[in-house]
C-alpha cells in the first residue's frame, strides 16, 4: 500500500520544499516524516493498511491534520492537503 499527496495553499499553489509532512499512527505514533517535493508532492511507500494521520507543517501557514484510513484501500491512496 502507498500513499502520495500533495500539498497546497488554500488558492490551489503548490508548496514545494517547504512543507514538512508526518504520517502518524491515529493513536499519534510517529510512522515516517518527509519534507515536500518540487511539486508539493509526498509519498510513503510500502505502509499498511490501517488507519492514519497526516501532520503537515509549514513556515507561514497553520499546521494541518488529515484523517486517512487504509484499512479498506488497495494499491496507491492519493490525498490533497490545503494550507
């Protein structure tokens, strides 16, 4: 299972190398952090499937939390985080 998203301002622009984006357990267990790429984009590869919460911060903007579950996913989950 993976998952992959991108990071953007509330206007649709992305925010590329500024974000910094935590996946964590929905218990709030550190799983993986990364910061953002040339697109906005994350991606965590090979996670398993339950649920999680996505944790992004980044200088200028309020810190965003976004429930994901994986539970009931196959393949790749694509996700849209707004700041």
């Amino acid at each position: 299972m993976n998952l992959e998203g991108r990071v953007r301002t509330e206007n649709g622009k992305t925010l590329p190398h500024v974000a910094w984006v935590r996946l964590e357990t929905s218990e709030g267990m550190n799983v993986a952090s990364q910061p953002t790429g040339p697109d906005g984009d994350f991606h965590f590869d090979s996670v398993r499937k339950i649920p999680y919460r996505l944790v992004v911060t980044a200088k200028g903007f309020q810190t965003v939390q976004k429930d994901v579950d994986l539970s009931q996913r196959a393949g790749t989950a694509f996700v849209d985080i707004y700041m």
